[in-house]
C-alpha cells in the first residue's frame, strides 16, 4: 500500500499558488495596457484576460493595476517590481511570445464578422475582394447580430463588424464604406417603381430596417427632407410577412455595383467597425482605401 503524499510535497507553505497562464496574461496585460488588447493578442476574450488578472491578484493578495479615464491599464507599484522579478522566466516567455508573433505576422487570423445574411451577397463580396487581405492575414467569419455588435468588439470576440445603419460608439471606429443600393419591392398593382422620393407622395410604403437602434428612422427623415412625404419603418425580420405597403425600400445586399453617380435616393450606409487602438495598426487605413465611392 502507497503511503499517503505529505502536503508539504504539493505546494509550499505561505506561497500563494500561481499558474504559468497567469504569468503569462500578466505580463502581456503590462505590455498592451489594456484588457482587451491583451485578448487579442491571446486570442481569447477580454472578459477571460479580467477574470485571469482577478484571480492572480487575488493569489498575490494585492492590487495589479490602476485604470484612467481612457480605460488605459497602469500596472501598480507591486506589479512592476514583480515583472521585474520573474526574471529568466519572463525572458523565456518574451522569446515565446516572439516567435509567436512572428508565426502571426506570417498569417495573422482576421475575424470579420456580420449578421448572417451579409455574408451571403454580393455586396460583401465585392468590399472583401478590394480589401484584398489574404496577403497579410488569414480570414475567418463569424454571424454575430447587429444588436450585438458593440458587445463583440469591445470584448475582443471579433476585429472587424460590417453592417448598415450602425450607429456610433465613443470606444470604437466607425468607417463610411459607400452607399448600399436599393431593392423596391413592389406590392399591389405598381408595375413600374417610383423614380424619385416625390413620387411617394401620399403612397403606403416603408423602409426595411436592418437593426434596432434609430438609423431607419433617421433614414426616413432624409426622405421626407427629398420630397416623399408618409412612410413606416418594418422591423428586422418581418420583410418576408403579409404587409398592404405599396412599396417596400431594402437594402440591396446582393448588388455588386455601388450606388449610381446622380442618385435621388438617400441611402443606407455600409460600415465596418473596429476597437479604437486596434493592435493591427494597418488594419484601418486598409478599410479607409478599400471604401467603396
């Protein structure tokens, strides 16, 4: 019979216990200064980098890291001395991290998300072909809905959103990336669709709305202001439903062609979004130059 292990042979007395994936996402948290960033430089999530960084604090019994209003991390007093004493260890884990960042910079995983849909037309399809990114990153493709899209980005689960009629966020990057042409659905006996928004006057029509926030409405607005007058908004996920609308305005996500120079029409708008200070510097000016005109 085995005799039983002492408990002294497990871990030593007084010495918290630590893990070397702590060690590892403390000192890249140090580098980046930021949650997030540290979860994509992990590739994993920012909520799992906190809660990793909360439970080596809780191991060493104090405070790692200050945060400022610019939600930019400062490692406390403490944690500067303690990188500085991991010593042969941190030496080894920084040739580490260099020979993975040099395996990423040979096909670094680019995570594109949008809703479902998107991925499926023309539209995108197009945009990612002048985006032309397979020289630098590996792609990936996520279906992540728009009512979410803040959420995802913020915690690091995707690099890039795309969408319409995305609304603006203090954290993030928002990038015009051209016109989304229409689709008129007509319903009823309107064989031939209105040319100009002064033909909607006084007719039963509404815009197809692609989220839930108040980009159609605003939409609406610079309709009326272009000589239509009426006009509902048909919520996400009801296009395909009996309606009594005489015409039906959906963004065209199977066109392949930007918007006519010359238009009457206003317009939805196509974006990609992106975390501010992304740590693919290149990754911005690479959307900017791929916009459509």
């Amino acid at each position: 019979m085995k005799e039983p292990v002492d408990d002294r042979f497990r871990k030593f007395e007084g010495l918290p216990e630590i893990t070397i994936r702590q060690l590892e996402v403390f000192r890249i948290v140090c580098h980046e200064c930021s949650y997030t960033n540290a979860a994509h430089e992990l590739r994993t999530t920012r909520a799992s980098v906190k809660r990793i960084c909360g439970d080596f604090e809780r191991a060493v019994g104090r405070a790692l890291f200050d945060e400022d209003a610019e939600k930019i991390l400062h490692p406390t007093e403490f944690a500067r001395g303690l990188l500085g004493q991991m010593g042969n260890l941190s030496h080894a884990m920084r040739q580490l991290a260099s020979c993975v960042r040099s395996l990423h910079e040979k096909g670094r995983i680019l995570r594109l998300a949008a809703a479902g849909e998107l991925f499926q037309g023309g539209l995108f399809s197009h945009f990612l072909s002048r985006l032309g990114i397979n020289d630098t990153f590996r792609p990936c493709f996520l279906r992540i809905e728009s009512n979410r899209f803040r959420t995802a980005l913020l915690n690091a689960e995707c690099d890039v959103y795309f969408g319409f009629g995305l609304m603006d966020c203090d954290r993030l990057d928002l990038i015009d990336l051209g016109p989304v042409p229409w689709q008129i659905i007509s319903q009823g006996k309107n064989p031939k669709p209105p040319m100009t928004p002064a033909e909607l006057t006084g007719a039963k029509w509404c815009l197809a709305s692609p989220d839930e926030d108040g980009s159609a409405a605003a939409l609406r607005d610079e309709f009326h202001a272009a000589g239509a007058t009426g006009g509902e908004i048909l919520p996400p996920g009801q296009l395909h439903t009996k309606t009594s609308y005489q015409w039906i305005f959906r963004p065209d996500i199977a066109a392949r062609e930007p918007v006519a120079v010359g238009s009457p029409w206003p317009h939805y708008r196509f974006f990609a979004s992106l975390r501010k200070h992304h740590p693919y510097p290149e990754l911005k000016s690479r959307l900017v130059s791929a916009a459509i005109s």
